[in-house]
C-alpha cells in the first residue's frame, strides 16, 4: 500500500464560473506535488485523457441537486444529466452516480450559513471534510463537516474546489491504496482508507475571479457592475482578513 495526494474537487474552464484549461490545471498539480486530480464541472461530465503531465486524471461530475451540491466521482461512463432534470432531488442523484460506477460526495455541505445536519438525511459514500473555499462564508464549516463524516462513518474528502489553476491543491485526499490507478483509488476511498487535507484557504479574491469569468460569459451591464463590485468586497476581505 502506498498512499496518494488526490486533488478530488477541481473545475475546468468547462464550468460556468471555471477561468483555467485541463492543462493549466494539471500542470499545478504536478507542481504542488499532486498525484492525481477528480474533474469536477458544474453539472457536467468533461472528457479526460488517462493522465496529463504525469498527473493521474479522475473523471467526476459535481452535481447542483435541491440539497447543495454532490460530487461523483470514479465515473464509468458519463452521467445522464439530462434524465435527471434541474435540481433533481438529492437520492436520484446519488442513485445516478452509483449507477454509473461512482462514489458520490456531499460536496462543502455547511459552506453556507443555516445548513444544519438535518438538512442531509440521504445515503452518500463520503463528505467533503476539507475544502479550501468552504470558509468564505462560515468558519467552521470544514469542522462541522468533518464532525458530521465521523458521526455517520463516511470516507473524509479533501479538495481544493479549485476554478483556477491557482487554487489546485489548497486542499487534497490522502488515500492508501495498492495503487495509481483510478480503481485502485477508488477502492481506497470506498474502503475508508482517506484523510482530508487543508493545506490552505484559498483567497476570497480568487471567488470573486471566479464569479467575475461567470459574468463575463453570461454579459449584460448589471451582472457584470454586480461582479465587479463583488470582486472588490473580497479583495477587501482579503486584506482584513476576517477568516
């Protein structure tokens, strides 16, 4: 057994909000020391190659259901989004992903503020115990989602939630498994054989950047004065550090 450093939440240039190509991407995870990275478009199974830059590539969706948001990751094939409809009620989604071969994640379940542990009654494979963005808005959301994995007995996750090349690696998985492979990977995490990592909180300006490319692709002059004015909150943010 050896263990692994997995990036399992990043957004490609394909996500709505996502500022950074596939190869951007990989290349900050062969530089942050990364072995492999989970591909996580916004409501959308991207394509990827076996490996990039040395770095092991693990095909993902992040799915927006009526509960938040759910990652699948270790797809076989491509989910049916499509079937599923807008905002599908969290236990179709689960039930879609493992039907494709996926484990499925409650992605930053407490990032916002008032979600309670109630708020998650259905079955998942694992919770996000650390990501690098779930802080903007609640402190202790990675504890409280670290503490909600241990009292249900569900693989931890980490994953930067990176929408840049920037971000990749803020947070990350450590996994022990018998090997680099995306099955080998994927049994670790079904078996438990996970530790979350928070290397660090990525910087509120970097939201801001994110919410700033959104605005750009959808245009219009009050969407993008709302943005631009929000990426200067979080850069204020930033500077005072309120975290």
């Amino acid at each position: 057994m050896n263990t692994y450093l997995v990036d399992l939440h990043v957004h490609t240039a394909a996500s709505p909000d996502g500022r950074s190509p596939l190869a951007d991407l990989a290349a900050a995870a062969k530089q942050a020391g990364l072995d492999a990275m989970a591909i996580c478009d916004h409501d959308l199974c991207t394509p990827v190659p076996e490996a990039l830059e040395g770095v092991l590539l693990i095909p993902a969706c992040e799915v927006s259901t009526r509960a938040g948001h759910i990652t699948g990751l270790f797809l076989d094939r491509p989910l049916d989004l499509e079937a599923l409809g807008r905002l599908p009620a969290p236990e179709a989604a689960v039930a879609a992903i493992r039907e494709a071969g996926g484990l499925a994640v409650l992605a930053h379940p407490f990032h916002r503020p008032g979600r309670r542990e109630e708020d998650f009654p259905f079955e998942v494979d694992g919770v996000e115990a650390a990501n690098a963005r779930a802080a903007f808005k609640v402190p202790d959301a990675n504890d409280r989602a670290a503490a909600f994995a241990a009292a249900r007995s569900l693989s931890p996750v980490g994953g930067s939630d990176a929408h840049d090349a920037r971000e990749v690696g803020n947070a990350y998985t450590e996994l022990t498994a018998e090997a680099l492979t995306v099955p080998a990977l994927r049994a670790a995490l079904a078996a438990g054989r996970s530790r979350a990592v928070l290397e660090r909180n990525t910087a509120h300006v970097r939201k801001g950047l994110s919410q700033w490319t959104k605005a750009l692709r959808r245009g219009g002059v009050l969407r993008l004065g709302r943005a631009a004015a929000y990426v200067c909150w979080c850069a204020w943010l930033d500077v005072t550090d309120r975290r």
